[in-house]
C-alpha cells in the first residue's frame, strides 16, 4: 500500500485567487493523478501527472486553469487558478503503485466564495 | 469509452446484517481491473477490494468480498456482518490498461444500529 498525504486539508477561497495543493507519496511511484469530486457527485479525472513532463489532461480540463507539477517521483501539486464558486470541489490526488493499484490521498475540500 | 453503473443510490442495513451492492460496466476491453473504493464522511477513498478480470475466483478481503461476473459485466460487492464504521459512500471503479479509473455514480450505505 502506499501513503498519500494532501495539504491543505480543507480551505475557504476567495473567488479570483488561486490555491495550490500538494501532494506526497511515501514511496516512489510511476504514476500520479489528481481527481475531482464535485458536491454530491462522483469522481472524474483531471489529469495524469507525469514526472519529467508536462501533465495529461483529461478532456474539459485546461493547463491555464489547472497547472500540474511533478518535479520527482514522490511529489505534485495541482493549482485551481482564477477560482470561482463552480470550483467549490474535493480535490483527490491519486498514485499507482502496482499495474492494478491505485490509492488516493485524504482530499482537499475547497469552498470559494 | 468505459462506464460504471450503480443502480441503487442508498442502501441500509442493520448491524451484524449483509448487504450487497450492485454494479455493472460496460467495456470492449478483456483485460482489465475492478474495484470498490469506502468513502465515509472523513471524504478519503479508501481501497476496499480489487479484482483483475483474468481471474476467475472472486476477490475476498476479510469482511468484503465481491461477485465477479465478467460474461454479464457485474462486479457486486458483499459486506457481511456490517458495522457501523461500514457506513460510508461506496464507489465501483473500472481501469482497463490505461491508467485512468471511471467511476461509478456511488452507492450511500447506512449501517443502522
């Protein structure tokens, strides 16, 4: 199994400002992701971070208003930029550690006003 | 494209009973993983059982276990003696060899004392 650290765990954001959320595996992991659970609703993916490379975004999901960095194997941070109320989300980030393994973090509830 | 589908929105069940929910999917692909994800109110996925689609014998993890159906497309899970650290949202998830996991729309289990 692996670890999955999120921060902040929980923010309240004014509309227009930008929140960045980190996230740290305990171990080296290939693949990273970060998800996106709007209120009552399920999860969808936004994006494959890819160590070394820009990220791979899922369609409806833009770099400009969600930049990504993985600088190593055990790190990433997803940016909400320019937020409004629509961004009001739980934001999950995600790590496979084997080919049919993925974990997730403890989530990032975010509530822009 | 893959899709998961949860037909029961909420569930509930007296302690020390069985529950089981039910999902189906729809794919072209023939190798592939199933799982369900806990998500109580803390908000944190949490890995409850896996299943690859090559194996024919279902998946148990202690009190979990599922119903792999791969010709009907099923994939139901079975909680037995339910505890009220049980309740909880429940998500189906299919991954196929990409990376990416499509979720099901949730099941909310109750566990009633």
């Amino acid at each position: 199994s692996a670890v999955i650290s999120q921060k902040p765990s929980r923010d309240i954001c004014q509309r227009g400002t930008s929140l960045t959320i980190q996230c740290q595996v305990d171990s080296q992991v290939t693949m990273m992701f970060w998800y996106r659970q709007q209120p009552g609703q399920s999860l969808t993916l936004i994006a494959t971070a890819n160590q070394g490379s820009e990220a791979t975004y899922e369609s409806g999901f833009v770099i400009d208003k969600f930049p990504i960095s993985r600088p190593n194997l055990t790190f990433s941070t997803l940016t909400v930029s320019n937020m409004s109320p629509e961004d009001s989300s739980i934001y999950l980030c995600s790590a496979r550690t084997t080919p049919g393994t993925i974990y997730f973090g403890e989530g990032s509830w975010l509530t822009v006003v | 494209a893959q899709t998961v589908t949860q037909s029961q929105p909420e569930m509930s069940v007296q302690e020390a009973e069985t529950v089981t929910l039910s999902c189906t999917y729809d794919t072209s692909e023939n190798n592939y993983y199933l799982f369900w994800y806990k998500q109580p109110p803390s908000r944190q996925m949490i890995l409850v059982i896996r299943q690859e689609a090559y194996k024919q014998q279902n998946a148990t993890e202690n009190r979990f276990s599922v119903n792999f159906q791969k010709a009907a497309k099923s994939f139901s899970l079975k909680i037995s003696d339910s505890q009220l650290g049980d309740t909880a949202m429940y998500f189906c998830a299919f991954k196929a060899a990409g990376n990416k996991l499509t979720f099901g729309g949730g099941t909310r289990v109750l566990v009633k004392p």
